[in-house]
C-alpha cells in the first residue's frame, strides 16, 4: 500500500506520516526496488496506534521513545509499559479538568434556557411587569 492510500485509510495527511517516520514514532518503512514506501500490515498497526495517540495528546518525545524501544526487543518491556503508565495518567488528570469543563457548560446552558424561557414568557405576558434576566459568569 503506498503513502496516499495509507494516508485516506487513517484520514491524515502523507506528509505528516512522513513526519511521524522522520521523528521516529513509526519505525523505518519498508521500500519497494523504486524507493517508494510500500506500507505492510505492521506498518499500518504502527500507523494506526500512532495516530490515536497523538490525537489523545500523547507527546511525540514519548511516543518517539516508545518507539525505539519497541525495535530494542522484550528487554525494554518494563520501560515501555512506563511511558505508557506516565503518558494514561496525564491523559486521566486531562480527563478531569475536561470533565469539570463539561459539567460548568452544562450549567451555563442550563441557564441559558432559563434565562431565554424567562424572556419568552415577559414577552408573550401582556400583564407582566418587565423582568431583568442577568447573566452569571
């Protein structure tokens, strides 16, 4: 498979998976008689697992060093699974800080409707007086 296609199948770009292989976070891909890059199937899982990682934050240092390692062999086991195990835990204190974003929108949008559903009601009100909706920051 060559780079154009590797590159549609992943939804990324030929230069960065270019990239990716100059950095060192996907080994050396394998070349055909006319030097052209003729991705087998475990380039393509090195593809795939890169770019989930990137696209969940992880840094190219440590996937790069990943990486390197990963050529090394089985001696280098317990220190992959360290990157691993450092990069999951930024990714959970990520998580948090995401989560607690989500929950302070919730509410600001909780708001909103109310604030719009108080407007509404003073407008279709003939009788009302009018009411003030403030906003919370």
């Amino acid at each position: 498979m060559n780079i154009s296609e590797v590159a549609a199948q992943f939804e990324m770009t030929p230069a960065t998976i270019r990239y990716y292989e100059r950095e060192g976070l996907i080994p050396p891909i394998t070349r055909n008689e006319s030097g052209t890059r003729d991705f087998q199937e475990e380039d393509l899982n090195w593809v795939e697992f890169i770019k989930c990682m990137r696209d969940s934050g992880l840094s190219i240092d440590s996937l790069a060093k990943y990486s390197e390692l990963y050529q090394q062999g089985d001696g280098t086991l317990v220190e992959r699974k360290q990157i691993l195990l450092d990069e999951y835990q930024k990714l959970l204190e990520k998580q948090k800080l995401i989560n607690g974003t989500v929950a302070r929108l919730e509410q600001k949008l909780d708001n909103y409707d109310q604030m719009i559903q108080e407007c509404e009601q003073q407008m279709f009100s003939s009788k009302a007086a009018p009411v003030k909706v403030s906003e919370e920051v």
